[in-house]
C-alpha cells in the first residue's frame, strides 16, 4: 500500500506518507487509508496538493459522515481572543478523548495545516491507549470495570453540559480495550472530572498517576506542524491535546468524521451519499430507507374523535408499513413488538436524546435552557449501561417495594376522600379534582413535601414536561419559563437534600442520601433523579389514570363487570394501558448503522416507537383492538420495557387498582355525565391524556 509514495514509521506509533512530486490526495485509495489507520492509529501525508476551501471537508466525507458544527463541519484552531474557549488560545490543550462530551464519538479527527512557522510550538498531542493498558497489570485494570468519570463543563452546542462515560471501553472495529478519559482543566472553561466508583479521597492520586501514564514517551506522540500537512488519526484508539504555542500564526483545519464503517470480516464500508442512487456505491448489500410521508402525527391526533382516537391512531400509522423514516419529524417509525424489544435492548442505541431536542430548537439559544438540560441530562432515563444501571439502583433504593406498599392505605384514604364529593354532590370533573391531585398527593407524600409547597411542584412539572414532550413553540421565553422551573426544583431539593442529611425521615430523598454513599453520587445526580420521579410520576400517571377511566366507562359493559367481579381490576388497568398508553412514543438514538426489519438505520438516525401499534400486534396479543379485561400475560409495554421499564409502574398501578376499587364499591351506577363530552389533551406528540372527564354517580 502507497508503493508510489516515500513511507516512514513514526515512534511509538504512526506512520508518515510523503509525495515527492505534489499530487492530489484524492490518489490515495480510501479503503488503502482506512486499512493503514487500523495498524499505525495515525498518519502524516505531506507534500501533497493543499486542500483549499471545502475541497478538505469533502475528501474527508469519503471516508465517513460528519461532524456538523454550529459553525458547519470545519473547526479553524487558530488563535482569537474573542472566542473565550482553551481550544483558542496560545496555552496547552489537556489529553482528552473526542467522546467525553459527545454521546456519539468521532471515528476520525483530520487536520490540515494551512499555516505554520519552526519554533512556534504548538505540536499537537496523541497518546495511544492501548498501549498504555499493555503496560499496566491485568489486576489493575480489572478494578477499573466499573469506574465512570462524569465530566462537566460549559455546554456549546455539541460539547459540553455533564456528560458520564466509562473509564474503559473497546475500540468498535478492533475489539481492543481503551480508555475513555479526558483530563481536568483549570482555566478559561474548566472542565470538572468526578469519579464515580472510587473513593473521593483517591479522585486526585487517580487523576495525577493517569496524567503521568498518559505523557509516557513509549506511549506519547507529539506531532510538529509544517503548513500543508495532513494528519487523520484514531479518536477510538487515541487521546489528544497541544502543547502551549509560542505564537499566534499557526492556523490548523480539523474536521471530525463521524461513522467510519466496517463489516464483520473487517473490510470498510463507504459512507452513503443519500442523493445518489445506492447502485453505484459498493455498499455490501446495505438496506435502502423506506420513507413515508403524510399527515402530520401531532395534527392526527388533534382532530381525532374522542372515542375513537386510540384504534385511528394506530391504524394510521400502521397504515405506512411496519417500519419507515418520517422525514416530518426526522425520526424512524417502529411498529412491531419484536423490533421495539430489539431497540429496547439492544446497546447500539443510547437513551441519550439530547442532540434530538437541540436539533429540533435551532432559533433557541441554548444558554437560556442550560440549567434543564443539565438537571434532564444526568436522570437515569438518559443513561445507558452500567451509568443508567448505577443510577437506576440507587433510585430503587429511595422507592423499594416494601417502601411503595407501605403507602397503599395511605393511597386507598387519599382516593376515598377525593371521591367524596362526588358521593355529595353527584357529578364532578374527574381530571381537576381527582386525576391530577392523586399522584402529586401521593409523590408529595413520598418526598416529605409539605402541602404548601404541593401547588408549586404540579406548575414547574407541567412546565418541564410539556418542554421535554414537544407540547411548545421553542422560543427563547418558553426556554426561559422552563429553565426557570427547572432551577425551582432544583433549588427546592438542594435544600431539602440539605435538612434531611440533617434530620432523616422515612421519604424518598433519605433513601437516595443512604445509596449516594455506595454508588458514588453527586448531589446533582440525587437531584435529577428526584425531579425525574417527580415530574414523569405526576403527569404521566395523572394522563394513564383518566386514558383508564375512560375506557372503562366508554366500554359497553365494562364496569359492569368490573362491579360484579373486582377480583379483574388489577388486569383491566393493564389492559386498558395497552389499548391507550399515555406515553405514545418512546425514543433512542442509534449510535452506529444497522438493519433493522430491512430499514437501514444510521449513526445518529432517531427510532420512535409507537406505543399504540406494538401493543396491537397480532403476533403478540389474540384480538389486539378487542377489550379484554381478564386478558391473560399481558405483555404490553405501556411502561415500557428491558432495563428502562418505568421504575414507578408499580406505584402507578396501585392508585389506578385503588382508585377503580373505590369506584364500583361506592357508585353502582357511574358514568358519563350527559352533555358534557369528554375532551382529549393531545398536548404533545409523546404524550397524551385528557382535559375533561364530567362523570356522575
């Protein structure tokens, strides 16, 4: 490979390609390329035709998608005190791994010199981790299995905010082990490293005898810049960082190439250019996108019937076929069960859904909602692997089964008292005055919050939960509202964090306080768990509750028979969860390209799930569209399913049980109160529930 070029192995590691004669670049054969960066994790081509313009970006699209940044897909490093970031600036540029703030990490970084004088510094740093773990004892690095730094820094746009990863990984083409690490920074934009998994006394001795692994000269590479060099190295392999410059002339161009494919015999795939037809790529069978179009999904259900809403909405969107791209939304549609358990479970997809909701706000600025994401980015519904498992355990400390069953007399007096009302004035409002005071009555109870307080927490819920579900215009004053929101919660439970280490109590929070120790967590971490508890226990259960409700009173005969046999509650509640579902979609995003069910799904590509298709299947469940209130194994995932299955399903069944209990043994007779027609709340695309439910006794 590269017989017509001058080659050089570089010390520890890489390999220089130089042109005796200036050439195009292009000459090289991509795949040649891609099989040399396996061996030498970098390489060095110089004395080729420089690459003006956007003629550098588009060589290196031929090797794998883009980074695109707010600014397009070339960052320019070249000194500018106007721009308040370390990258440009004359100083060093700690070690650091391009995944440390990005959920979906390069394959590439590629550079192209455009400028650079002898003497003025600035050699761009690489050390290559797998040659730093050959180096260190088996027993060693085994006790890192379950190390995770948390990484925080300012948020912009693609970089930044708190992002969690493993300390160790493997390299997605060679299977080797790496490391995951990125170092503190101290000036301009600080970056904090928190490790999770060890003590906090040995954070800094961790810390500083990584500093001295990584800068080991049989590791280590420092690359001088001549002007028209270009260098691509291996993001997976490698960290990287710059020696401080003497200088301000230097201008490097770098471009960070997402997707580098290879097939299981390890051959490289090309990139797949989307305006082009497939045939004339040699694309290894790669499946083609099946692409529908039609009525907008939101609108849909907006101008549903009431009654009808949950079968029209499934037949709709089976109407396009079992799975497709909705360009609409920029997202592909799953509708079968199988394939939803396959996305479910399946690593390739991250429960972080950050970049979706940057992508679908590009007039926002993102400074106005940073404290939301900051709070959303660190729940256990963002996490993935051991970091969600982390957090999810500790959560299921603060709402252990014996801790949850303990509230259900409590539940039971609270759903007799609301109901009340009805029993003296004969008709009330069900949604008002039982639907959405029930789980935040029981919530607040678990949390210790005073009734005072109780109003307050429902507002700011509603507020976050519409943002996060898609129900606004994402304007800069809705960003602010919520961000605003987001810090009122977040304060209140700092606080309550703060007297509860003081003065425990038999609450949620006191649990979570007892599990931090074990499980390393930072305050942050036990309050965005806390508000993710919070919010998605009150409004999506107050949403399930009135789906429920009226269900049982539209169908014929239902409560009938749910009076004369109440033994059947408990299945008519999940039965009636799979048939309208208050969270109509669940979503991930794929972290590298795959097949599913014949639709290509690539790195980046958003998967829906529709709650309402899969949990008709008929593969899966006898007569879908029918109400069966004794149905069997019912297997609907209306609280989702495999490791991110709602971790409060069970506390929301016991108030739909409790609730339906209370109901056939206090009103014989209950229905609908005539004239006055129950209105849906299709207040987003993700969820949906009801405005108004006028029942009588």
């Amino acid at each position: 490979m590269f017989k017509q070029f001058k080659t050089e192995v570089l010390s520890p590691f890489g390999m220089v390609v130089t042109s005796e004669s200036p050439c195009s670049i292009s000459s090289i054969n991509p795949d040649d390329l891609n099989k040399m960066m396996r061996k030498h994790r970098i390489l060095v081509f110089r004395g080729f035709e420089p690459m003006e313009g956007e003629a550098f970006p588009q060589w290196c699209s031929n090797h794998g998608k883009l980074l695109e940044w707010e600014f397009g897909t070339v960052n320019t490093l070249k000194v500018d005190p106007a721009k308040k970031n370390y990258l440009y600036t004359e100083s060093e540029v700690p070690m650091h791994w391009d995944g440390a703030f990005l959920h979906t990490p390069p394959h590439y970084i590629a550079f192209h010199c455009d400028d650079a004088n002898d003497g003025e510094g600035g050699a761009t740093t690489f050390c290559d981790t797998t040659a730093i773990l050959n180096k260190i004892p088996r027993e060693e690095i085994d006790s890192w299995e379950d190390i995770y730094a948390t990484y925080m820094t300012e948020k912009v746009i693609h970089y930044g905010g708190d992002f969690m990863s493993a300390i160790l990984g493997e390299h997605p083409v060679t299977g080797e082990r790496v490391l995951r690490y990125a170092e503190p920074v101290y000036d301009l934009n600080p970056v904090k490293v928190f490790l999770h998994g060890l003590p906090v006394e040995k954070h800094a001795a961790f810390i500083e005898k990584m500093r001295e692994r990584m800068y080991d000269p049989e590791v280590f590479y420092a690359h001088q810049w001549k002007t028209g060099d270009i260098v691509v190295a291996d993001n997976h392999a490698l960290l990287h960082g710059r020696e401080a410059l003497r200088s301000s002339g230097r201008t490097l161009r770098r471009v960070n190439i997402m997707t580098a494919d290879y097939d299981e015999a390890g051959n490289w795939i090309p990139p797949v250019d989307e305006d082009e037809d497939n045939s004339t790529h040699n694309m290894h069978d790669l499946a083609e996108k099946t692409v529908k179009k039609g009525q907008g999904l939101l609108d849909f259900k907006l101008h549903s019937d009431v009654a009808t809403f949950p079968q029209d909405f499934s037949k709709y969107i089976n109407s396009h076929g079992e799975i497709y791209h909705w360009p609409a939304g920029g997202f592909h549609m799953i509708t079968r069960y199988e394939d939803a358990k396959n996305v479910l479970t399946n690593k390739k997809f991250t429960a972080n859904r950050a970049t979706f909701f940057v992508q679908k706000m590009p007039d926002v600025d993102l400074n106005n909602i940073g404290d939301f994401f900051g709070i959303v980015a660190r729940m256990m519904v963002m996490s993935d692997g051991k970091v969600h498992g982390m957090r999810r355990r500790s959560a299921l400390q603060g709402i252990s089964r014996g801790f949850v069953e303990s509230f259900l007399p409590a539940i039971k007096q609270t759903v007799n008292k609301l109901l009340d009302p009805l029993e003296k004035n004969g008709e009330m409002e069900f949604v008002t005055e039982i639907a959405r005071v029930l789980p935040s009555s029981v919530l607040a109870d678990m949390f210790g919050i005073p009734e005072k307080d109780r109003e307050f927490f429902r507002k700011c819920s509603n507020i976050m939960t519409g943002f996060f579900g898609g129900s606004v215009d994402y304007t800069n004053e809705v960003a602010i509202e919520c961000n605003n929101a987001a810090i009122a919660i977040r304060d209140y439970f700092f606080d309550v964090i703060k007297e509860r280490r003081a003065n425990p109590q038999n609450d949620f929070l006191t649990h979570m306080l007892k599990a931090q120790e074990q499980y390393s967590l930072t305050d942050d971490e036990l309050v965005s768990q806390a508000t993710m508890m919070l919010v998605a226990g009150q409004v999506t259960t107050t949403d399930q509750i009135c789906n429920n409700i009226f269900l049982m009173l539209n169908e014929p005969g239902a409560y009938a028979k749910l009076k004369a046999n109440p033994e059947l509650i408990s299945s008519a509640n999940d039965e009636f969860t799979r048939i309208d579902p208050a969270v109509n979609f669940i979503f991930r995003v794929a972290t590298e390209r795959m097949v599913i069910n014949g639709q290509r799904i690539d790195a980046g590509d958003t998967v829906f799930i529709s709650g309402h298709t899969i949990n008709r299947d008929p593969e899966m469940f006898q007569s879908p569209d029918e109400i069966q209130l004794d149905r069997k194994r019912n297997r609907h995932m209306g609280f989702g399913h495999g490791p991110h299955l709602c971790i409060g399903a069970s506390l929301g069944r016991m108030q739909m049980d409790s609730l339906i209990e209370a109901m056939v043994s206090r009103f014989p007779d209950l229905h609908f109160t005539p004239g006055k027609t129950p209105e849906r709340d299709h207040y987003s695309l993700s969820f949906s529930g009801f405005k108004t439910i006028d029942i009588s006794k």
